[in-house]
C-alpha cells in the first residue's frame, strides 16, 4: 500500500513539475518572442500570442488541479503537522473533512471575491489613433462631396516629403518608427520607402506602388489591414506626392 502511495506521489509531483515549467515556457513565449501588440501580425509555430495566452492558462489551469490532488494526499500531514504547529488545531484527532470544507470555503471566497474585483474595475483605455482613424473615416462619409474634393491637393500644388511625413508621423510611426520597425520598416526615414529588395514607393507610378494599396485599404492580404488605412484625404496627398516623383 504505501509503495503503491510513494509510486503516486512521485507521478504526482513530475506532472506538476512538467506543468510548472510549461508555464515559464509560455511565459517567456508571451514576453519576450511574442510580446504585446504582436497578435495580428506575429505567430509562433502555428499560435499567434493569444491562442498562446490561451495554452499558458489551461498549463495553469492544470497545475492547480495536480497541486489541489497533492494537497489531498497529505491533507493529514497538513491537518495533523502544520495545523497544530501554527496552533490553528486544538483538538487530538481533528476532523479531516471539516479542516478540508473550511479550507475549501475560504479558497472559494477568495476566488471569487478577486474575479468580481477584476471584473468591476476593468476600464477601457481610449486609444487616441484608432479613434482618430475612426473619427476621420466617419467625417470623411458623412462630409458632402465638394469638401471632400476640396481636401485633395490642387493638380498644380507641389507635394514634398515635408508635407507627407506629418501623416506617416500621426498615424505610422508608432509601430513603423524608432521603437518598433515592424516588418523591418520604418516610416519616418524616407529611404525606407525605396528599399531595392521590395521598394514600397515606385515614385512618378501610383498605381504600382504598393503603399498606396495599403494606405487607401486595397491590400487586405496582411495583418492588421485595416489599420493601415487613411483616410481619403491622406490618400490624395501621399498619390499625389508619389505621382509627383516622391521627391
């Protein structure tokens, strides 16, 4: 009986050491290969960040209920050792299924007193460039034709980079600039747009430069697609600067 015991016990703690260091595997998946703001445009062997979120909480999950089966085991040892030296026991020969209920009953409360916390004072955090993506999108429909018309550069007007790199600044920039270069590129150093490898801007041809297709929401083969569009007005400026020579 007790090798059968020690035999179980053994088996016990290898799964919680397997689960344990799969949690610091996924964790160091979600920190470090896959950090936040990764979801849409990065994956790991078939996984993108929240699919291995997911993977991370059910290991989590699973060490829990093997750490809950441990407990069970040496719920005596507990009751009998533990109890009586932190003097939370009085009696000779306490009662196991009570001990067990009250720790039960306390552990319950706790859970669920911190997952009703978590969901009241979870707040939601504005982000100033979608709204300002939404809001731009949501003028530009609902303003009558000849204002959008009139927000389009004039055919004689000579767009430079100096008048194009305020859009890339406010709506690129942020994951296309100094702090992150997503897909190698970075929106505020004008080379960047003509890389000879896959040049973005094919200058004096719009229509064969595939950042238009991005910006104007034509491209929807790539990750956060929608993101990248501007609005119609933006548009008109970068074509015209394109069309212009890029200059």
């Amino acid at each position: 009986m007790s090798a059968n015991r020690t035999a179980v016990n053994i088996i016990i703690d290898l799964i919680a050491t397997l689960l344990f260091l799969g949690m610091l595997a996924t964790g160091y998946l979600l920190r470090f290969p896959l950090p936040p703001g990764s979801n849409k445009s990065h994956a790991l062997w078939g996984l993108s960040r929240h699919e291995w979120g997911d993977v991370h909480f059910w290991i989590s999950i699973g060490l829990m209920v093997v750490l809950v089966v441990h407990l069970a085991l040496h719920w005596n040892w507990v009751v009998t050792v533990i109890g009586k030296r932190c003097g939370l026991v009085k009696s000779p020969q306490p009662s196991l299924v009570r001990s067990a209920v009250w720790v039960i009953g306390v552990f319950a409360a706790l859970c669920i007193g911190f997952a009703w916390l978590a969901n009241r004072d979870v707040v939601e955090v504005e982000r100033p460039r979608r709204g300002f993506q939404a809001k731009s999108r949501q003028a530009i429909e609902q303003q009558p034709p000849a204002m959008a018309e009139a927000a389009e550069p004039k055919p004689d007007s000579h767009v430079l980079w100096d008048d194009v790199y305020p859009i890339f600044q406010q709506h690129c920039v942020a994951c296309h600039g100094p702090n992150k270069q997503w897909a190698d590129f970075r929106a505020d150093q004008r080379q960047d747009f003509f890389k000879p490898a896959a040049p973005s801007v094919v200058p004096g041809q719009s229509t064969e430069s595939p950042l238009l297709a991005i910006i104007s929401g034509n491209r929807t083969d790539m990750p956060m697609a929608d993101s990248h569009r501007l609005s119609e007005a933006d548009v008109a400026i970068v074509k015209t600067w394109i069309e212009q020579g890029a200059q």
